[in-house]
C-alpha cells in the first residue's frame, strides 16, 4: 500500500544538501526546494530513510517525513489549503503529480 508523503530538509553544509536533494529528488516531485511530495510504499519509505541516514549529519541536520495518507489510486493529488507567507505556491505547483 503506498502513502503520500511531504518530505522537507534543513541541510547545513552544501555538498551534504546537494547529496539529500539528489536522494529525495529520486523519490518525489519538488515543491519547493526543501519541499516533495512522494508516492511510497513501505520499502520505499524505508530505503528512503536509509539512504538519508547514510548522508546527513544527525546533530545538525534535519529531515521530516509527514505522512498524507494512503493513495486511493490518484497519480495526481491537490495540495491541501495553505497560507504562504511571501511568494505565493505557482498556479502551476497547486496540482502535482506525485511518482
């Protein structure tokens, strides 16, 4: 059974940040450059942890996987309501198509 998932980072060194963009990127679409939304099944979901693990430095670096719930068939999802401070999400980003 595969979940949606937003996934975000806070990366304090650049080459560690460049390696997690490049794993997460690999799972799931950008939204923001921190910000992806990914499809996963439990595999997934765990290789995903584990190839982060292997990367970021656990003092100082950050990564939160928040669970969507459960795709019910829909390759293309909405994203739910939200307030952006500074530059508004693009008309383009509000419907992305989750891999």
């Amino acid at each position: 059974m595969r979940r949606h998932y937003l996934v975000t980072y806070d990366i304090s060194n650049d080459l560690r940040l460049r390696r997690v963009h490049a794993i997460v990127r690999d799972f799931g679409q950008a939204v923001q450059y921190s910000v992806f939304l990914a499809r996963l099944n439990e595999a997934q979901r765990a290789e995903l942890r584990r190839q982060l693990s292997q990367v970021i430095h656990h003092e100082e670096d950050q990564v939160l996987l928040f669970d969507l719930g459960l795709v019910h068939g829909v390759h293309e999802i909405e994203l739910p309501r939200h307030e952006a401070i500074g530059r508004a999400i693009d008309s383009d980003t509000r419907r992305v198509v989750v891999i």
